[in-house]
C-alpha cells in the first residue's frame, strides 16, 4: 500500500475505532469532520481498502460475535467490503441470537450469505452434560427429569443441574427458565441482588466503575463491591470479560440475558428513572461513543434535554454510516424529547439534509422550512438549512420558493463570515435557479462567487466555486469547452478534499460535458468509473444519472437496442424511489431509442409519458416535447408535431436556454415548420440554429472537440446538413 494511500487509511481507521489523529496538516480528515455524511463514506472506503489489502496477503476470515448487539456502521462496512471485494478471499462468521433479525431485518441477504440456525440441543448430548456435571449423584430418574424439563435448552439443563447440585428437587423447580433464574435470586443477600439490579441499568455488559456509581458508593466501598462482584463471578451470574472497553474499567456480562433481564424485572419504576439517569451520565463521562446508548439511558432517566441532545448526535451517526431511515428515526426520537428552538431547527436540518439523500424532496421541503422558520427573529437562518431549502425547492421546481432563497442570502461578503456552509448555500441556490431559468438571481449570485479567488480557498469550497462557473458556461453564450475544465477542476478539488461523493457527481458531470463534446468514447469511460464509484458510496441517483448518459450516448453512436434496455432499467429503478425527474429523462432516451429501432408506437407513448412526468422540472420537459415532435414527424402527425416543437421551443425562450442541448428543439421546430409547409418559417429556424451551433462551435479551442461536437453529435450534423440542403446563406 502506497505511503499516501497508508496515512489515508490509518487516519480514517482511527476515527472508526475511537483513536482520532490530529487534522491541523490533513485536509481530507478536517473536511471529514466538518461533514457526517462525508465521515463516514471516508471511513468505509478506508476499511475496504485496509480490507482489501489484507485480501491481496492472503485469504481473510473475519469473525463477529455476538452480532445481535452489533451496530449499523459496523454491519454496513461489512457488507461493503463483501460487496465491493466479491473477488477476493473473504470470508466473514458471525455469530448471533436470533433476535439479530430484528435488529438487521436484510442482513447480507444480496452476499451469498448461509444461514446455519441452532436447534435443541440433542436428548443424547443433554444427558452427556447431566451426567458430567453430577456424577455419580446422577441417577438416571434425575438425568432423566432434568432432560425432559430442559426440552433442549443448554442454558435450562446448566440450571436445573445446578438446583439439583444445590439439594433441591428438579422437579419442583418453576416451568420456566427465567422464573428459575428469578428464584435463585433468593440465594444472594440483599447487597449482591442491588449489584445485579445496578448492572441490569446499563445491559448486557456493565462495569465496575459504574455500578458503584448506581449504589452511591465512594472509594471506601470499593474493596467490598470488588469482593461481592468476585462472588458473583465465582457463583457464574457474570462473567469478567478480557478486554474492557473503557481505559481503567473493570467490564463484566451477565452470564446469559436472561440472567440480566431477571435483575432488571426486580426494579422499581423509581429505581429504573434513577438508574438509567446515573449511567447515561456515567457512560458520557467515560466516553460512550454510540449517542443512541446514551440517549436511550436519558430518555428511560427523564432527563429529556440531555436525550435530545444526545438523539441529535445519534442522528449525526447514522448519517455518517450513511444510514438515512435511520438518522430520520433518531430526529423522530428526539422531537419527543421536546427540545428547544436552536435543537429543533437543527434536527430539522438533519431532516431535511436526509431526506435531500433519498430523494424524498417533498419531506425535504418540509423540513427544511420547519428550520428556516426557526431562525431567531431578525436573524439568519442557517445556511445548511437554506441550502436543504434550495435543493429541495429546485428539485420541485418552485421557483419563487428558490427565489426567495437567494434573497435571505448575504449577497455582500463583507456581510458573512465565509464558510462551507454559506457556499454550499450560495452554489446549491445559483445552481437551481439557472435551472429553472431564474438568471438574473442566480447571476447575483455567480457574482460573489466570481470575486473569490479558488487557489486561496480550501478544496472544498474551491469545488463548490467550480461548480458554479461550470453551470454558467453552459447558458448562452455556451462555451462548452470551459464547462468541461471547470468540471475537471471541481473534480480534482473535491478529490483534494476528500468530498467522495462530490467527486462522483463531478466525475458524472465530466462525462456529462464530453457526452455534449461529442467526445463519445471518453465520455462513456467517464461515465462508467463514475458509476462504479456511485456503487460503491450507494448512491443510486447518480447510478441513474449516469446510466441515462450512457443510454443517450447509446442512442447517438447507433447502440439504440443497448440503449432501449439501459433506459428502461432506469425508468424502473427511478420509480422505485420515487425520483420523476429521473423517470421522465429516462423515457426520454427510451422514445429516442425507440424511434431509432422504428418502434414508434410505443415511442410515442414514451415520450408522451416523459412530459407528464416532468412537469417540475421544465428544461429536461422542453427535451421531451422535442421528441416527441421528431416522433409524430415519422408518424407523419406533422401538425400535431409542430403543436409539441413549439411548446419546447417557447420552454426555452422563457427560460432563457438550457443547460441541455438545445440543438433537438430547434431542429425539431424546423423540421415540423417544413413539414407543415412553411418554408420560410422552417429556413429561418434552422438557420438560428446552425449560427448558434457555429457560435458554440467557435469557444471551442481544441480542434478534435470542436470536430465532435459538430459531426459526431447526431442533431448537430443533422443541422448542419439540412442548412447545405435547404441552401441557407451563411449568416
């Protein structure tokens, strides 16, 4: 493993195991810290790396007990190493009470994975343990009596032998296994009874330090708590384990749960609030680092402020392990514990910011209104909350929602303190109105940004500034060229940063450009690392994403039947989740495809589709009623199609140009004047388009683009010889 690439994964293994590295000379790990999401793509991507390096050294056996008390961040690292490394020697046993369906419902279902479930215990093998444990006060009524009762249990046998050891009758013992543990409380004085109920507070395992905190003990009561857990250990109610989790601390667990949950059930309500109060406190102060644990601990103690607070961090986590149902379930968890205005707007930030994730961009709105709406009188809302507000609303199309966005932004850097935050709200907010075709307010924006010098930022910010130059080189006047090297820029930027997931955008964004390049062949090399990469984080919009790209480059290189397949997978995945947006443009490439192979029925129903589902979103919606038109051209529907070309070429006259081609819509207007007889009208709109596709052409300095973009993008040829047919003059 290279040095860099060493030091990488170290840092982020650190964070993983609670043993965190200095950031002041590591850009990528302060990056990191600054975002849950970020954290915790990092520290995946280094256990699969760390991971695969052992894979490569030899065969890896990775074994887990006791999964059932396993967390999320763990299962899922596992699962993206069985995933990711399918190739490799890896080989993963664990080892779980059936209850670990519960708490992973799917866990590994998609990795081959086998199940080896435990039944009873075989009648031969019970009396083998009967017989060994008594001896010759074995009788064969006793083996038999004990056997019988235990119906196959190992822990039940370990019971009533001990009874039957201990002089009592086993058949006189209680039906039950946990009404029996229940009862040998009676042989334990009252001192150890409380030790146990204290230790039941804090679960399966607790630890010395903190049951004499329970039972109000000094130092002078060490020696003698020291003595009564000895005792206990001795008699096998708990078991001291080897490796404590926390530094100094002696950690014991209850020799089975039912042992545990025999103490707990003997507590008071009374009891349990104070209990639970008492280790929520003392497992903070020992340095807990799951919050949930510690939430959970405050929530059942009452102490409903330092609950919410720690639900809030427990929703950090499970965004960090990129657990989004999750994070949404700790928000839920933490509004019940009524917290205050700053808490609940930033839980609505976590909110929203998940929802943002999944797509779910209605909730997102929501939640992030419910945040900005918070903001102290007179005062700014927070910027992430804004910049959730953006996204959501643009995903929504809501462009006087967006608008007003951008006006509770400081549009005068002397008035902000620049950080990550006020940028992600200026870039998310820009982006979304030049999409929406709100120029003059996404421009206002662009203008700050403009100002600030990217090789003096952090590599993030430097990132979000690219973005947003790139996302204006695409509206007229269009340099196309430009947008692809502040494409790249943004990309090796957030790569500097460390900003994974940023970076897979922009990698799809790199594709995206050369695809308009007609740089085919790079573009779909591109494309296919970015999806690959998009796997791996699990982020499946943007699988979609570039999907559509390589089906639209299907259809221009004549790959229509791949192309049919690949759209129609995506129109499927995107209706899974919900994502219209993604559906209609995926139709969209699908009715191309369709007209390709001359299936042109279903090309119409495709495309007509396309247009209902993208009514929020009217750039890619003009695309569809651009095909469309071509369809009903072939159809020979000449006025029906002139009805849709218009349409489309009215969408991009109100919104100002597209950051789409917009090629297809002008020659699709043409084409369906031409065919409706109105040749002058038809001249005329081609021979628009040929002098803006010439004009695009010229800001293109590399002679092999400027050649791709003018013959091997199949409108722009098409324009270009209709222009040399028709007999337009140059202009």
């Amino acid at each position: 493993m290279a040095l860099d690439l060493r030091e990488r994964v170290t840092e982020f293994l650190g964070e993983m195991v609670g043993t965190p590295f200095p950031d002041e000379a590591r850009v990528q790990l302060r990056a990191a810290r600054r975002d849950p999401l970020l954290m915790g793509d990092q520290i995946r991507r280094a256990w699969v790396d760390f991971v695969d390096a052992e894979c490569r050294a030899g065969p890896v056996l990775l074994v887990l007990e006791d999964l059932h008390w396993g967390d999320l961040p763990t299962v899922q690292c596992v699962d993206a190493a069985l995933r990711l490394l399918a190739e490799r020697p890896l080989m993963v046993l664990a080892v779980a009470r059936p209850e670990v369906r519960a708490a992973f419902p799917a866990l590994w279902s998609e990795r081959g994975t086998m199940e080896l479930g435990l039944g009873e215990l075989p009648r031969r093998a019970c009396e083998r343990m009967v017989q060994a444990a008594l001896g010759e006060r074995a009788s064969a009524d006793h083996v038999t009596e004990i056997v019988r009762r235990a119906a196959g249990n190992p822990f039940f046998v370990e019971e009533l032998v001990r009874a039957t050891a201990e002089g009592r009758d086993a058949r006189e013992a209680p039906e039950t296994v946990l009404a029996m543990v229940q009862a040998r409380f009676k042989d334990l004085d009252a001192e150890q009874r409380r030790l146990l109920r204290a230790g039941s507070v804090l679960g399966e395992v607790f630890w010395q330090g903190a049951a004499a905190r329970l039972l109000g003990l000094g130092q002078d009561g060490g020696a003698a708590l020291g003595a009564r857990l000895a005792e206990l250990e001795r008699r096998e109610w708990i078991v001291r384990q080897p490796e404590p989790r926390f530094a100094g601390e002696t950690e014991f667990a209850f020799r089975h749960g039912l042992v545990r949950e025999a103490a707990y059930t003997m507590l008071t309500e009374v009891d349990r609030r104070l209990g639970h109060r008492l280790a929520g406190a003392w497992l903070e102060e020992a340095g807990e680092r799951d919050a949930r644990v510690l939430a959970e601990h405050f929530e059942h103690g009452e102490e409903l402020t330092a609950a919410a607070r720690c639900y809030e961090r427990a929703a950090e986590q499970a965004l960090e392990a990129s657990d989004l149902d999750g994070a949404l379930a700790r928000v839920d968890r933490a509004f019940a514990c009524a917290p205050g205005e700053d808490a609940a707007g930033r839980l609505h930030t976590l909110a929203a910011t998940a929802h943002n994730w999944r797509g779910a961009f209605v909730e997102a709105e929501r939640a992030a209104k419910a945040a900005v709406a918070l903001a102290p009188a007179g005062g700014k809302a927070p910027h992430v909350a804004l910049a959730m507000l953006a996204w959501a609303s643009g995903a929504l199309g809501k462009a006087e929602q967006l608008e007003a966005v951008a006006s509770s932004l400081p549009l005068d850097r002397k008035d902000a303190a620049l950080d990550r935050d006020l940028v992600l709200a200026w870039y998310s907010t820009a982006t979304w109105l030049r999409e929406l075709g709100r120029h003059a307010a996404a421009a206002a924006l662009e203008q700050i940004m403009e100002e600030m010098q990217p090789e003096h930022l952090e590599p993030g910010l430097a990132g979000h500034i690219f973005v947003t130059r790139n996302i204006a080189a695409l509206y007229p006047p269009r340099r196309l060229e430009l947008a692809l090297r502040l494409a790249e820029a943004a990309f090796h930027a957030y790569e500097r940063d460390g900003a994974l997931r940023d970076a897979c955008l922009m990698r799809g964004g790199i594709g995206e450009m050369q695809t308009r390049l007609g740089a085919y062949e790079s573009a779909a090399s591109t494309l296919h690392d970015a999806k690959r990469v998009a796997v791996q984080l699990d982020l499946p919009f943007v699988v979609n994403s570039t999907s559509i790209l390589l089906a639209q480059i299907g259809v221009a290189r004549g790959q229509s039947a791949a192309a049919k397949v690949l759209a129609a997978a995506v129109v499927e995945d995107a209706r899974a989740f919900g994502n219209a947006r993604h559906m209609g443009h995926a139709r969209v490439l699908l009715a191309q495809a369709l007209l390709d192979l001359g299936e042109l029925a279903e090309a119409c129903t495709q495309a007509s589709t396309a247009v209902d589902d993208l009514t929020a979103s009217p750039a890619q919606q003009a695309i569809a009623h651009a095909t469309l038109a071509h369809v009903l051209l072939r159809e020979g529907r000449a006025v029906e199609a002139l009805s849709a070309a218009r349409v489309a070429f009215e969408t991009v006259e109100r919104l100002g140009g597209l950051t789409e081609d917009e090629s297809l819509v002008h020659l699709a207007l043409a084409e369906a004047l031409h065919a409706c007889g109105d040749g002058d009208a038809a001249r005329a709109a081609l021979a628009t388009a040929r002098d803006q596709l010439r004009a695009e052409a010229d800001a293109i300095e590399s002679p092999a683009l400027r050649r791709s973009f003018l013959e091997a993008v199949p409108e722009h040829a098409r324009i270009l010889a209709l222009a040399e047919e028709w007999g337009l003059a140059d202009g």
